[in-house]
C-alpha cells in the first residue's frame, strides 16, 4: 500500500473528505475510459464481463442512501437483477446488464 491508503484505512471517514480526488486525477485515463462511472463519491461501480455481455455492480460505501449518479459512456442499461440504479439504499447495491 501507498502511505496514502495506509492512512486512509486507519481513518473513520475518509469518504468525508476530498483524499479520495487524488485518485480521481492520477487515474483520470482509466475513470474516463470505463462504460459507467459514478460521480457520487460514496458510490462505486465494477464491471464483469462474461462472454459479450458486461454486468455492473454498483455500491454504496455510506451509512445513508445515495443518489447513484451514474454517467453511462456509450452504453445503457439493458436489464437490471438486484436493486435500483438511481438510488443506493445504505450499505447496499445494485446489479444490472448494460449494452
């Protein structure tokens, strides 16, 4: 781990404060390059594939609901499995195919 994640593992609220933009920029190619991405810093997004269909799973990291936020780069949801894509119940997720 870097110092950066080693102190921010040690601390209660590090989605509170803005530490988490220094991965935004130095990972900004990557981000960018992603079919969906959240502009919510509480919530992420991961993407599966399996064969040519790409699932995403997305999650609240937040003890409140979250308004998902969601920026879709030249995709779109084409069947949701598990939960809402708008808004992230506390602690939870959701699951949806895009194409």
């Amino acid at each position: 781990n870097f110092p950066l994640e080693q102190m921010l593992i040690e601390e209660n609220n590090a989605f509170d404060s803005n530490k988490h933009l220094i991965y935004k920029k130095a990972f900004e190619d990557t981000i960018n390059a992603k079919k969906v991405v959240s502009d919510n810093k509480y919530v992420t997004v991961t993407h599966h594939t399996d064969g040519d269909a790409t699932y995403c799973v997305v999650l609240n990291h937040s003890p409140e609901a979250q308004n998902a936020k969601l920026k879709f780069n030249g995709c779109k949801v084409d069947k949701i499995y598990r939960g809402n894509v708008n808004v992230i119940p506390p602690f939870d997720g959701a699951l949806f195919r895009i194409k």
